[in-house]
C-alpha cells in the first residue's frame, strides 16, 4: 500500500497562509480521489477538499480561501491555506483512494497540526 507523508503546517497569525504536502511513497496516478480533512479538538473529522478525477470540491467555510491540487509528477497533493482563521485551527489529513470517494480502502497521511492564533 502506498505510503503518505504530510508536511507543513504549524502556527500563524489569523490572515496568514500555509501550505501543507502529502507526498506518496507511490505514484499516485491510480488514485481517482485524493483529499483532505481536519479534526478540531472535540470535533468530529469533517472534510475540507477532495479532487475527485477532475473536479474538486470544498467545504463551504474554506471556499475561496483553500485551494487544493495534486501533481502526478511529484506523486504530491497540496493544500495551500490563505487567509487563515482562528477556526481553522485543527490536525489535518490527506487521504487517498483508488476508488471515486474516500473508503474504508483509502490510505491517510500521519496528520499535521495548524494552529492559526488570533
């Protein structure tokens, strides 16, 4: 199975930026969906992007400020995060599948924290 590692991440100021990675220790041509997800503290995981074949989605309360892509060269997916909130604040996750969503099949990234402080 193939391997994911997150990066990036950390603190900044509410209105900053950040971009986080998820390289693959594979190609990840095969992966028809590939995304990303976040857990606040006491929060359930909610997904934040996905890149589903050549359409991508966003939660409503990133839309506009988060732009997720993938390159299938460098076998990475990256989330760059601009005009951050405090509300942002949560462990993120990349996640990738061979099937046309997310499964109980999809392989995960470690996660990374992103404090955003205000």
């Amino acid at each position: 199975q193939v391997q994911l590692v997150q990066s990036g991440g950390g603190l900044v100021q509410a209105g900053g930026s950040l971009r986080l990675s998820c390289s693959a220790s594979g190609s990840i041509f095969s992966f028809n969906a590939m995304g990303w997800y976040r857990q606040a503290p006491g929060k359930q995981r909610e997904l934040v992007a996905i890149i589903i074949g050549g359409t991508t989605n966003y939660a409503d309360s990133v839309k506009g400020r988060f732009t997720c892509s993938r390159d299938n060269d460098k076998n990475t997916m990256y989330l760059q995060m601009n005009s951050l909130k405090p509300d942002d604040t949560a462990v993120y996750y990349c996640a990738a599948d061979l099937a046309y969503g997310i499964s109980r099949k999809a392989s995960w990234g470690q996660g990374t924290q992103v404090t955003v402080s205000s």
